[in-house]
C-alpha cells in the first residue's frame, strides 16, 4: 500500500461509525451511493466553503507536481480530480468511483491534521496513524454499507449493487460475514 502522512490515529471501526453517519445523514443507508453526486451536488450545498475542481492532467501536474487521480487540497476546501477518474467514476466504474471516495475521506477526516508540517508516513509507522489507510479504510465503508451488504448473494452481487471492484466486495463481504450474529 502506498505511504501516506501520519494523522491521529483511527481504529477501523471509528472510520466505519464516520461513514455510516454520513450515510445516514445523507438518506443513503444500504444503498449504493451516488459518489459523484455527492461531492457535486450535495457537499458545495452543505459545506459552503467546499469547493469540487475537474482538472487535465497537465493541471494536476502543474499545481501539485505530480499527475495524480485525485488530490484533496485542505488550505482550501477542495477535492479535485482528474478528468479521466472524473468521467469512468460517473460512468460506474468501481476503481474510480473508489478514488472520488478516497478523497472524501481525506476530506471529513484529515482536516486540521498537521498538513502544515506533513510527516511522512513510513513502515514502521502504526497503519491507523496512515492517512492513505485511513481514506481507504473510508472509501469501502462508504461504498459498501456493512450493514446491509451482507444481506445480498456473495462477492459478485456485492460488486455489481454497489458499483465497487471485486477486490473491495470482497474484503466488505467478509467483514459483514464476520459481523453477523
Ligand atoms: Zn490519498
């Protein structure tokens, strides 16, 4: 997994509660959640310092020096993604509907949190204090309601209801197996 900034530290568990209030607040629980309506259509409502930026490649690569899916900009308010995510997330595609998940997570969750002197996550940092963990562990809360996933068929039915990559149905129909009584 790729290396992110230390942050406070969050169980899973914690991350899952964040996600479920969001759900919950947005009248989204156990269904499969429109991520791109969210950050266009909802968060600019709610939030109105939030901004939501579509960017070229050359764009990302200019502003933040590296040609990234998608970057959450604390200082000011915004989640930008790159055109090419923008466009497969809103066609459905699970991977990128990931990435736009992804960086909410930063969003709600990596405010106020030392960016202003970032410290390199390493590996032998605590993987609860990663923040690229922390917005994972984020994006599949989200996406899949653990709540409510366990009730469809099995990893297949959960990918293709929830628009997610079988490899996160996967790993949320697990965890949703193990939390049945
Ligand atoms: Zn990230």
């Amino acid at each position: 997994m790729e290396r992110g900034f230390l942050v406070r530290p969050r169980s899973g568990e914690v991350i899952r509660s964040v996600a479920h209030r969001m759900l919950d607040a947005l009248d989204m629980k156990g269904r499969q959640v429109p991520v791109m309506h969210v950050l266009e259509g909802v968060l600019p409502y709610v939030d109105d310092r939030f901004s939501f930026e579509i960017l070229e490649p050359e764009e990302m690569l200019q502003r933040f020096r590296m040609n990234a899916e998608g970057m959450t900009v604390h200082r000011d308010n915004t989640i930008a993604l790159r055109i090419d995510v923008y466009v497969a997330a809103c066609s459905g595609a699970g991977r990128h509907r990931f990435t736009a998940a992804h960086e909410l997570g930063h969003y709600l969750l990596h405010k106020d949190e030392g960016m202003q002197f970032p410290r390199k996550s390493t590996p032998e940092t605590k993987i609860y204090c990663d923040s690229e963990w922390q917005a994972n562990t984020f994006a599949r809360e989200f996406l899949v309601d653990l709540r409510y996933c366990g009730r469809l068929s099995g990893p297949e039915e959960v990918a293709s209801f929830y628009q997610v990559s079988t490899q996160v149905a996967e790993i949320q129909w697990n965890a949703a197996k193990k939390m049945a009584p």
